[in-house]
C-alpha cells in the first residue's frame, strides 16, 4: 500500500510528457500510406490495366482442349434414308446393352482481319486505362491538397489558441493590478467587477480556441485516413511562396495544361471513345478466322482413331435490325461529349488559377495589414497599462484596448491561413504536388 502511494506521488510529481509534434512532411506521407482514396484509386488503374489485357485478348490465339466420356445404349431409330444399326436388331428394337465412347479433342483458331475492330477495341482499351492513370494522380493531388488545407487549418486553430492564452494571462494581469487599486481606494467596485467579466470571457474563449484545435486535428486524421488519437501539435509551418505567383494567369496557364492530370485524363478518354467509334464502324465490314482441330476418338481408350480439321471462315454482317448504325450514332455522340469535357474543364483550369493567383495577391496585401494593426494595437495596450496604472486611465479604456489586441492577433492568424490557403490551392491549380 506504502509502494503504491509512492508511486502514485511520483507519478503526479513527474512532469506530463508534451505530445509529439507532426510536421506537414509528416502529414503528407502519412496520407501517402493510409488515404484510402488512394488505395480506392489505385485499384481501380489496376482494374483498367487488367481490362486492357481483356481487350487485347481476340487479337491472340484462342486454344482449347475438350475430354469427353460417354456411356449410353446404343438403340437405333428409323428415320427416312437410315439403315438398322449394328448394335441392334433393327428399327423399333431396343436394348439396355450400354457402350464407351472416348472423345479428346484439341482446338486452335486465331482471327485473321476484321478491319481493325478488334484493334481499335483494344486500343481504346488502353486509352481508358492511360486516363484512369491520370485520375489516380488527380486523385494524389487533391489528397495532398486535402491535408495541406487541414494542417493549415489546425495551424491557424493553434494560432487562435496562443492568442486566447496571452488575452486570458493579461485580463488576469489587469485583474491583480484592479484589485489592488480597488483596495487603495484609487478604482471604483464596478472596475473590478468589470475585469472579472474580462477574465471570465477570455476563458471562453481559450476553451472555445482549444476545442477549435482538436476539432481541426480530427479534421486532419481524416484528410490523412488514419484513424487515432490526434495526440499531437502541428508545427508553425506555412505555405513557402509559389514559384511565379507574382506572374500574370496567361503564363501560369501554360503549365498547368501541361501539368494537370485532368486535362490528360479527359484527352484520353476522348482518344478512347474515338477509337471505340472507329471499332463500331469496322464492325460494318467482314471478318477472317482460322480455326483447326485434332481430335482422338473411339469405344476404347487404348484404340482412339484421330481426326484432324483446319478451316477457313469469313462472316459478313448482313442486316442486324440496324444496331449497328445506332452504336455509330452512340459513339459519335460520346467523342462530341468527351471534347465538350476536355473544353469545359480547360476552361475551369484557368478560372482556377485565376482565382488562387488573386487570391494569393489579395492574402499578401491582407496579411501586412494586419500585421501592422497587431503592432498598433500592441501599443495601444501598452499605452493604456501605462495610463492605468497611473491611475489616468479607465477599466473601460483598458478593456478596450486589449478586445482591439485579441481582434488584431486573431485577424493576423486569419490572414496567414488565408495566405497559406490560396498558395496551396496555386499548387493544386498548377498540377503541382
């Protein structure tokens, strides 16, 4: 009993280890390894992949082996032109007698020319699995962006912490200073009273800040698909300056029609439906097959007679209810639409780095501004704690000071998430990861 209360004092004694810290590197190959967007997305390139192969399939040569084994009467029955059989006593007889028959075959046939369907079907094939690559790494990107705009978020959420903590230390600084003018007889009660409301509002807004964060780190679990405690502290790290976000729209706007995956994804997908159009349209014309076959057969398995057969087939589509002409139709209609696409979405493109390029301009002037208001109204309090405490200046006058310094602080910590906001959504818009 005497041990465990000694170790339960050391344990209170000790002091509380702090929580681990993650970087923003940290966090992104966290999303990297446990996102299962990326997972989701990775299978489905590897289904694509494998639906390519499927495509590819008629092109190569089809094989086949069969083993039959049979045992059945073998009754005859007249029909006109046949002859009795010799296994029984003529036509309308009948017997249970039973026989083998072995049957082994080996078939092969290979597709000579269909006018390039089968080939456009495959290539297609390739295109789609080429475009749904590209999507996987569209799908990369937005996860990064993801987690860059949650770590930021919690960046910003800390920021409002730090700021609730020093206006919860200096309203209890004002409130020590008030109690000791009340009891001097230099401040009125109501000074007092007054000092206590601002410590006990600049408590709710420490609880408020502090819960704020671990929401904004819950937020980042999920952006980076992990699910556990979020025990941990986010750096003071933000969004480095993105190369050329000084630079006009046009000139941005040419690396990111090189850059981003959507627009090659949809350049793809337009390539695959062309060629799909083109397989439809060769299925208008004949196509050539080659098949052969061997085949060992016979009543006993240990004398088979072989056979062998090779052939030559051409089948000409003649009249098929007009489907055809309507999978064309179809098919023409799917080009228009997929170019429509590709259009639409260059055009998004460039609205997007429009706006994140405005954005980052409007974030930059926002964030010196208020960093010139914090240093304003960090004077303002120190003058007014100077007034104060000679006994010049009001509660109210200080009061007021110190809502101007918590509004400065939380609008400095907004504009920097502002900032670091619009340059990661310039790195989205550009196709950088």
């Amino acid at each position: 009993m005497i041990a465990n209360l000694a170790l339960l004092a050391l344990a209170v004694a000790a002091p509380a280890m702090p929580p681990r810290v993650l970087t923003l590197d940290q966090a992104l190959e966290t999303a990297r390894a446990h996102q299962p967007l990326l997972r989701q997305a990775a299978a489905s390139t590897q289904a694509a992949l494998a639906r390519s192969d499927e495509a590819m399939a008629p092109l190569l040569p089809q094989v086949s082996g069969t083993a039959d084994y049979q045992r059945s009467t073998a009754n005859f029955t007249s029909r006109p032109g046949s002859l009795p059989s010799q296994f029984s006593g003529g036509a309308g007889a009948g017997s249970w007698n039973t026989y083998n028959f072995f049957n082994l075959g080996l078939n092969a046939s290979q597709l000579l020319y269909d006018f390039g369907q089968s080939r456009s079907r495959w290539r297609s094939a390739q295109a789609t699995a080429a475009a749904q690559g590209d999507t996987e790494r569209s799908t990369v990107q937005q996860v990064l962006f993801n987690v860059r705009a949650a770590y930021y978020q919690a960046r910003a959420a800390n920021g409002l912490v730090k700021v609730a903590t020093d206006t919860l230390a200096n309203q209890e600084k004002h409130l020590q200073q008030t109690e000791g003018f009340v009891e001097a007889g230099t401040q009125a009660e109501i000074a007092l009273a007054q000092s206590r409301t601002d410590v006990a509002n600049a408590r709710v807004q420490l609880i408020t800040a502090q819960n704020g964060y671990e929401t904004a780190k819950a937020q980042l679990n999920n952006a980076m698909g992990v699910e556990s405690a979020a025990d941990y502290d986010v750096t003071d790290e933000t969004q480095a300056p993105v190369e050329g976000e000084d630079g006009t729209t046009d000139t941005l706007l040419g690396e990111a029609l090189q850059s981003r995956p959507e627009l090659a994804a949809l350049a793809n997908e337009v390539r695959s439906q062309e060629l799909t159009l083109r397989a439809v349209r060769a299925s208008l014309g004949p196509s050539v097959g080659f098949s052969t076959g061997f085949s060992d057969a016979g009543e006993q398995f240990s004398n088979l007679t072989w056979n062998w057969n090779a052939a030559v087939g051409i089948t000409i589509p003649i009249f098929q209810g007009g489907i055809t002409r309507a999978q064309i139709r179809e098919s023409e209609a799917n080009v228009a639409s997929a170019t429509a696409q590709l259009d639409t979405e260059r055009q998004q493109v460039r609205l997007e780095i429009e706006q994140a390029r405005l954005a980052v301009r409007a974030a930059k002037a926002a964030l010196t501004a208020a960093g010139d208001a914090l240093v304003n109204a960090q004077e303002q309090l120190r003058l007014a704690e100077g007034r104060y405490e000679t006994g010049v200046g009001s509660i109210i006058e200080l009061g007021d000071s110190q809502v101007a310094l918590t509004s400065a602080g939380q609008q400095k910590v907004q504009a920097e998430y502002v900032l670091a906001q619009a340059r990661a959504q310039l790195v989205r818009a550009l196709g950088r990861d």
